[in-house]
C-alpha cells in the first residue's frame, strides 16, 4: 500500500514536490519565528532587570507611582535588616524625582533618578552605557540629547521640585549620552548622583526605593513573600510586578504562535486536498480497475489516505530539520535589529544583536502537525474515491 502510494506521488513530481514545499517551508517559519519571539522575550527581562527593575524593589507604603512622591526617610534601618537574608547579593539606594531639563528656550520633562555611582554597579548594568563616569554631571537618554542637539560637554539647567516645594534650578553637565536598549530611559531618563540631587532638592537621607539583586532573578516572587512579612510598613514589589505591562507582550506573543499555527493547519489542508483531489480526477479510471480487480473500498480510501500521511511527514521532517538548522545558526550568531528598530519602541526592550531561543514545544508541535493536518485534509477526497462505484470509474472521460 505504501509503495503504491509513493509511487503514485511520484507520478506528478511538479505537484508533489509543490505541496511538499509550501508545508516545509511554513513548518520551518513556525520554528524560527517561535525561537525569535522567544529571544527577544528573553533578551527583554534581562534588559528590563538590569536597568529599571532589578529583581526586587522596597518602597515607602504611600509612595504614588505617578508623582514619585512617598519617601524612604531612614533607608539605613531597612539595609541593616537586608544584611541578614544570605538570598540577597547586592542593594542601592535611588531617589527618583519629575522634573524638566532647559536649554534657555525649550524645556523637556523628565524623570531624574539619584544614583549612588559606586553602590549601583552592583545592581544595575546603566553604568555600562556610558562613556564618562557622573561626578558633578548628569547622563542623559538619547532621545534628550537628540531633542536639544547637544553633546557630551554641553550644559542644561536641571530644574525640579525640592522637597519643601520650592522650585530648584542648576546648570549640570551632560557627561555621558546613554543609548540603552529601553526607550523609557532613553527618552525619559537622566541620571545624577544622589548626594548632589539631595543637595539641590534640600533632601536628607530619603530614598524612592531600594533596588535589591538576589542571587536568582526566578525566585523573586518567593523571595518577595518572605521580605513582606519582615517590612510590613514598606511596599515591596518583585520584578514581575514591576514589568507587568511590559510582560502582557508575552500574550500577544502566544496569540502570534497561535496565528502561525492557523495558517500552517491551513496551507497543509489547502495543500494536500488539492493534491490528492486531482489525484483523483486524475486517477479515476484506475481505482475502477483497482476495484474490478478486488481492492476494497476501505484499501482505496486507505491508498489515499497513506499518500496524505506521506506527504505530511516528509513536509514535517523536511521543515523541522531546516527550520532547526537555521534556528540554530541564529542561536549561536543571532540578528542585528539596530537598522530596523533604531528609537522604535517596539514594546520589547532590545537593542543591537537579539539571539533566538529554542522552544522544543514548537519543535514536537511542528514534528506531528504536519502528519495530522495532511491526513484531515486527504480524509474527503479519499472518501469520494472510496464511494465511487468500478462502473462510474471507468466511464469516466
């Protein structure tokens, strides 16, 4: 049976080796865009990790996420209690305050984060995207420095809030540009040391938040529940909670999986129905020789079915090994996406060389998919060959 039905297939090469391709060619997409998808997920925690969130962050319990106001009045208290959970590698302090950069003529808001230099490395990668060390400067986002056409050395007066309420303005420094692959911070952010911001605003020993690294970025949640039950008075969030608008993109990831595995189903059902229905036609007079000379209903429909089952297996076979051999390469190399995002905010926090990932999940999905699409599609024509009486086939034109 088998053996009829490759050869049957091999019949009309141009028609089989068509229907093979597109499903090769979909399976291999479906494996590649899963792996990529799965990258810049991955590239995008860490990034988001590295320079916003950390893995867990302590706030004041009144602090308002809008105004950044709610302060951590004696953070030191909170530090030394830190000191005794062996889970916890690293902290810093940040003081986070709105306020609008001046060039004389334009004013532009944003969000200004006190940092201690030295503290901070151990937490944060920031440090790694500039040129200069802060000192009695400021870093600026991309974005900024592209809005006022300024560059390193160039001066801006810095104007916010104090916290008696008294408008603060000082001419700073542009020490560093920072282009990160978070457009938030490129676009919003500037970066000074919190002593000198402490100083302009008449702030103390206040803090917006401690940023803590923990020694497993995945346990955070866990960790988070056992640090609530030590700091009642504070608000402790991990990095998930932090990056909750930002995750949701992973939803929309699953629903584009979802929408590629439509469209494989589709072009391996649109693809074999069409073989095997003309194969059919084609082949009409045959299955009634077939059936004058004893083959059963059940072995023609079992002949075709078994040409579906063929096609859909070196389809799949044929698409997962390529499609893993260039998940593969861009695993190992990956892509540079700096000429299509430039300062697109795409949602995903990337920038430069994106690795793909690998998801045995689509690889399995993929692997059977093809078989069982190939064989729902090749049911109904199988059928009618299947109905269709020695008489009737034979007296077909």
């Amino acid at each position: 049976m088998w053996k009829l039905a490759l050869k049957n297939l091999l019949r009309d090469k141009r028609r089989t080796l068509l229907t093979f391709g597109i499903l090769t060619v979909a399976i291999t997409y479906y494996i590649v865009i899963t792996g990529m998808l799965g990258g810049f997920e991955k590239e995008s925690i860490r990034n988001f990790i590295a320079l916003q969130s950390s893995h867990m962050v302590i706030r004041s319990e009144d602090f308002n996420e809008e105004t950044l106001e709610g302060y951590i009045e004696t953070p030191s208290e909170i530090e030394n209690k830190l000191e005794k959970y062996p889970f916890i590698k690293a902290y810093t302090e940040r003081l986070k305050i709105v306020g609008f950069l001046d060039n004389g003529i334009d004013q532009y808001p944003v969000v200004i984060v006190g940092i201690d230099p030295e503290r901070d490395k151990a937490v944060f990668k920031t440090f790694e995207y500039a040129d200069a060390p802060l000192r009695d400067g400021i870093w600026i986002g991309s974005s900024i420095k592209k809005h006022f056409d300024v560059k390193e050395g160039d001066y801006l007066f810095l104007n916010m809030r104090g916290k008696n309420g008294i408008i603060v303005s000082r001419e700073v420094e542009i020490k560093s540009i920072l282009n990160t692959p978070d457009f938030e911070i490129n676009n919003s952010h500037i970066y000074i040391d919190i002593n000198l911001l402490r100083d302009m605003g008449n702030f103390k020993d206040e803090v917006t938040q401690i940023n803590i690294l923990t020694d497993e970025f995945n346990k955070a949640e866990s960790y988070k529940n056992r640090l609530i039950s030590a700091f009642k008075k504070f608000k402790i969030t991990s990095w998930v909670d932090e990056g909750a608008d930002f995750l949701a993109i992973s939803k929309t990831k699953n629903a584009a999986q979802a929408v590629l595995l439509f469209f494989i189903i589709l072009i391996g059902i649109i693809g074999t129905a069409n073989t095997l229905l003309i194969s059919v036609f084609e082949k009409t007079r045959e299955i009634g020789t077939l059936k004058a000379i004893g083959m059963t209903d059940r072995e023609v429909m079992k002949l075709f079915l078994s040409e579906g089952v063929l096609i859909g297996v070196a389809g799949s076979l044929s698409g997962v090994i390529i499609g893993i051999l260039i998940n593969w390469y861009f695993v190992v190399h990956g892509i540079d996406w700096s000429p299509l995002l430039k300062d697109m905010d795409v949602g995903y926090k990337v920038m430069g060389i994106v690795k793909n990932t690998w998801n045995i999940k689509s690889i399995i999905v993929a692997l059977f998919l093809g078989p069982l699409t190939t064989i729902f599609a090749s049911y109904f024509p199988s059928k009618r060959a299947m109905k269709m009486t020695p008489a009737e086939c034979l007296r077909w034109v």
